[in-house]
C-alpha cells in the first residue's frame, strides 16, 4: 500500500502545494505519512493523494511540506473510532493512532517516532500495546509488530468495551506487564467505546 513511509527531511526544493484546494492546507510535520494523515483528518487516503497532484510518489513526502487536506468524507469514516494516542515525557518525538471499528471493537494500532526499545528498558526488544480496565485492574496486552519505522499491531475478536485506556510500552518478547516500564503513548479508550 502506497502512503505508509514517514515524511522525510527535506534536501533542497520541497513540490508546492496545488493552488486549487477544496478544504484546508496542512503543513506535514515529523513522524506523519499521507495515511497517518488521512486518518488523522478524517478523509480517505485516496482522495488525499488525488487532492495533492505534485506529489508524485505518496512514500516520498517531507517533513514541512504543504499539502491539500480535501473536505472530510464522513460516510467513510462512520465505521471507525479514531483515537490520537499521546506521547509521554519518555518519547516526546513518539506518534500513534488508534483505530477501533465500532461495530466490534477490534482495535488497530499504528505508531511511529518510536525510540530502540532498549534504550528506554534493560533487554527490551519490541513494543507492546495494553488494554487496561481501571475499575478492575484487568490488563490485556498484544505485542506490535515492526513494519519499516512504524510499529503495528492490532487486537481482534475480543470487545474492548470493559477497557479505559490503551497505553505503548517497550517490552521483551513475553509481553507481561513490568512495573517500571516506561509509557511511550497513551490514549483514553472511552470515548471509542461508549
């Protein structure tokens, strides 16, 4: 799928922005890609590509580059929640989305930016999403993949309605828990699951 790849430090002439618009101009900043964006905005990743003719390959954007966001499509996007995770004091530079399809609740996590998992804890080597319930303390976890810079995973066949928040930590291969493990992205789950 083309629109994954991360934006990229500019070297020379950045393409400009098509004069015609039909929504909004948006400057891409570090860590998007035009479907990180496309989901960020609410609009589909092809009418986002159709609405930037000066871009020529949607994996070669760059960081600072103007780009045409077009009218939001809401019939689109009626299936999904879209949930911005935040990013904590221990990956400032960290991005994440959340997509949970709101007829079942399967969740699909993207993130970006994200540090060597071990650098922030001793022999980590991956990253791992948890689903945590506060009234209960119940946790749920699935591990992310990485797929080029970005990390993914996703939790299916499984309601995500008893749970409040999502959080991103670096883990070893097992996944469990560890008390000390640092957040990197966290995001509220409730307003997707009501």
């Amino acid at each position: 799928m083309k629109g994954l790849t991360i934006a990229q430090k500019h070297k020379g002439n950045i393409p400009r922005p098509p004069k015609k618009c039909s929504g909004y101009y948006h400057n891409v900043r570090q860590g998007e890609s035009l479907f990180i964006i496309a989901k960020k905005e609410k609009v589909t990743l092809k009418s986002l590509i159709e609405s930037n003719p000066q871009i020529t390959d949607p994996d070669m954007i760059f960081e600072d580059q103007v780009i045409c966001i077009p009218k939001s499509d809401d019939k689109n996007n009626k299936d999904f929640c879209v949930l911005p995770l935040m990013p904590t004091p221990e990956a400032t530079m960290a991005t994440g989305i959340a997509f949970v399809k709101k007829d079942t609740k399967e969740l699909l996590l993207v993130a970006s930016n994200l540090p060597n998992p071990s650098v922030l804890f001793p022999d980590a080597n991956t990253y791992t999403a948890y689903l945590l319930d506060e009234a209960t303390g119940n946790v749920e976890r699935f591990n992310l993949e990485q797929i080029d810079s970005q990390w993914v995973g996703q939790k299916t066949n499984k309601p995500l309605r008893h749970y409040n928040f999502v959080i991103v930590a670096p883990n070893i291969s097992s996944g469990s828990l560890i008390l000390g493990e640092p957040i990197v992205l966290e995001g509220n789950l409730e307003q997707c699951c009501r």
